[in-house]
C-alpha cells in the first residue's frame, strides 16, 4: 500500500480516484497543480467541485455512469466549450 501510495502521490499524469457515486478519494500532486488545490481541499468532495461550470452536468454524468476513462471523454469533447 505505502509503494502504490508514493506511486500516485508523486506520478507525471494527473490521477483522481473517486467512488462509484463520484466522491473524491484521492488525488496526486500533479491534479492538484492542474486544478490549483491541495488534497485536504478535495477529498470528500464531489468530482464536479473541480471542473469548469459549463462541463459540471456532463462530468456529474460521466462520473456516475459506467464510462472507463472519463479524461478522454472530457478532452475529446473540450474543442466543443
């Protein structure tokens, strides 16, 4: 446990984990830089809380539905904001 938690703590990608009702779990060091938090700030929060408002619908969506990789829904679809 204490090696994958260095592993995400300080990854190069970006990584949130939340629950299945879209609750923040985790995030490592570089989602909190992209999105300028701290972890104590997050966790326990809703997924939603960390994304622009105009994509909170369509994440809260996402986020609850049985999609595996949300980042590249929400990348492929960032042309269209």
């Amino acid at each position: 446990r204490r090696r994958y938690e260095s592993l995400f703590r300080a990854g190069a990608v970006a990584q949130i984990c939340t629950d299945p009702e879209g609750v923040i779990r985790e995030i490592n060091e570089m989602a909190e830089a992209l999105f300028n938090v701290r972890d104590f700030q997050v966790i326990g929060t809703e997924l939603t809380t960390l994304v622009p408002s105009v994509l909170k619908e369509r994440v809260g969506r996402m986020a609850h539905s049985n999609l595996t990789d949300l980042a590249e829904e929400l990348f492929t679809n960032a042309s269209s904001l």
